[in-house]
C-alpha cells in the first residue's frame, strides 16, 4: 500500500488506517469474551497483511475493551511495524457516579487516559496521542504540562487532536511545544462539509457546516488529515429505504463506478477521499475481514477530475455553483 509520512516526524503510514472502535463488542462494563478477542485478532491481522500499518483507538472505545481486545494481536504483529494511535478527552456521564457527560483536558485526565491505555494495550508507548473533541474549558497550560510530562517518560512520542477548528488548533500550539501533526475529522461523500464550504461560501440560502477553512488550515501548516466515518456508517454501499434521494443516488453512482473499474463500492467511496490533494487518511471501521479486503482497494484507484465532481455533484443532489 502506498504511504504518507507524516510532517514533522519520522512516522511513515499506510494511506488507510484501521479504526479500532468496534473490536470491543459491546459498550457496557461486561469483561471481553474469547470470541470477541479473536474477531478482534482476525480483523486486525487482516489489516496488517493489507498493508494497513496505522491502528486508532481512544480510551472510550467500548469503554476500553477495544483496546483491551487489540492488545491480543502481539505475537502475531510485531509491535515497531506498526503506528498505533489512541485519543483520551471525552469523560462519560457517571464517572465519577452524578457527573455529566463532558469532555476533560486537564493535566491529570490527559496523564491518566494514557497510562490506562498503555496498560489496556500491553505496550510501553503511543507513536500518537490525540485529543478527542474540544475542550470549551481547556487551558492550554495543562495540555503542554500534560505532553511534556508523556513526552520525556517515552510513553507519547507525537501529538495532535481530532474534531478541531484551526483557531482551536492554533490556541494550542501556541502553548503546546510539540507540533501538532494529526487532526481527526468526519468526512465522507456524504459528509462533505470539510470540503463544500470553499464552493457555498457567500451564497444565499446555501447551508454549511460551520468548517472555517479546517482543510486548508492543515494543508499550510503541515497537519496529516484523518477521516472518521469515510463511508459514512454503511449508507454509501447499502442506503437504508428511507434514506434521502441524494443518499441513494450518490450510493448507485458509487455502485456503478465501482462496477465499470471492477472494484468493490468501498474502494470509490475511499478513493474519492484519496484524490483530494490534502493528503487525507481515511480511516475504516469495519470488523468484517471481506469488508477490510474490500477497502484497501482503495489504494490502487485513482479517480479523474470529472469522476471526482461526478460523485460530488450527486452527493450535493445539485450542480457546483
């Protein structure tokens, strides 16, 4: 599989990336079962002899039995041919018992979730550590005590964020020493908003999703976007019967473009994400081996200019402006 390196560091990965959030089973305090960690081992060596080489987990995921589960697959994968990524911010209602539901970047939450993670995982250190989803209440004092702290003990070696603005991005840098080098994003052909807002931007009546410039923001300051969601929970390939017209009409053109390369529908879905110039990573989800084979076809596609706004055009369910 073909790679990118990512700016400022001395990590080289695959262009998709394994997402590791459903290995866990079930999102509950139940302990894993065999069965569970061997889908997990099976998933997860499917990836890795596809060429996937980037892992991403968070410390929430199934709450902490995804990582739990992966921790599995040593023996089977060496630990220095892979990247492995968690994220820690997001705190669930109830932790501690009558607290709300918020999101936690404080010095010793960061420390904490890594230290947990590390241990779930049985390794001695993240090639990445992101913050989940921002934080309206972060100091970015703490966040840099917090990486600095992770960073001269070995047990994070870069650092970046997910779901982040540029401003919010560059408030931390600010403080933060280390460069931030991954922001984690949604994004899909139905979830284009990353990406629309450069062509709807001043026109009347034209909804966006507020966005400001997140793609190109990375693009100048060295940032490896990554795509969560790629193909958008399965509504690419298979729209529910009461999905939307512009659902169904952008999953039967991914169909029928899929069906004229002889690749699978995931691999339009995916490529159509790899021939946007920032250089971005999806990354998929699926704990379905066929479905990981059926991917990384990705890799060997490249869409023309026309095929590119063609899918647009009917993910839009209009013409560009």
């Amino acid at each position: 599989m073909k790679t990118y390196t990512i700016p400022k560091t001395d990590l080289t990965v695959s262009r998709l990336a394994y997402g590791c959030m459903k290995i866990g089973g079930g999102w509950n305090d139940e302990p894993l079962s065999a069965e569970t960690r061997e889908a997990a081992v099976r998933v997860a060596l499917t990836a890795y002899e596809q060429g996937i080489t980037l892992f991403d987990h968070a410390d929430i995921y199934t709450r902490g039995k995804s990582e739990e589960a992966f921790a599995a697959v040593w023996g089977a994968i060496p630990r220095d041919k892979i990247v492995l990524q968690s994220k820690c911010g997001i705190r669930f209602q109830d932790d501690p018992p009558g607290a709300p539901a918020r999101y936690d970047f404080s010095y010793e939450h960061i420390v904490r979730s890594v230290e947990g993670s590390l241990r779930r995982l049985q390794t001695d250190y993240l090639d990445l550590l992101l913050l989940h989803r921002p934080d309206p209440l972060v100091e970015p004092t703490e966040v840099a005590r917090a990486f600095d702290a992770l960073h001269a003990s070995g047990k994070v070696r870069y650092f970046g964020v997910s779901n982040h603005s540029p401003a919010q991005i560059a408030l931390l840098q600010a403080t933060v020493s280390q460069p931030l080098v991954v922001n984690q994003v949604q994004l899909s052909l139905l979830h284009p908003y990353l990406i629309s807002e450069g062509i709807v931007a001043n026109i009347a009546g034209k909804p966006a999703a507020l966005a400001s410039g997140t793609l190109d923001y990375c693009r100048l300051t060295g940032i490896l976007v990554q795509a969560w969601g790629p193909v958008d929970g399965g509504r690419l390939l298979n729209p529910p019967p009461d999905a939307v017209p512009h659902v169904k009409a952008t999953a039967a053109s991914v169909a029928q473009m899929a069906a004229a390369k002889g690749v699978s529908p995931e691999a339009i879905a995916l490529a159509w994400l790899l021939r946007h110039p920032a250089g971005i990573q999806p990354i998929i989800g699926t704990t379905q081996p066929a479905r990981v084979q059926a991917s990384v076809q990705a890799d060997a596609v490249t869409l023309t200019r026309e095929e590119w706004y063609a899918l647009f055009v009917a993910a839009r369910g209009e013409r560009v402006p």
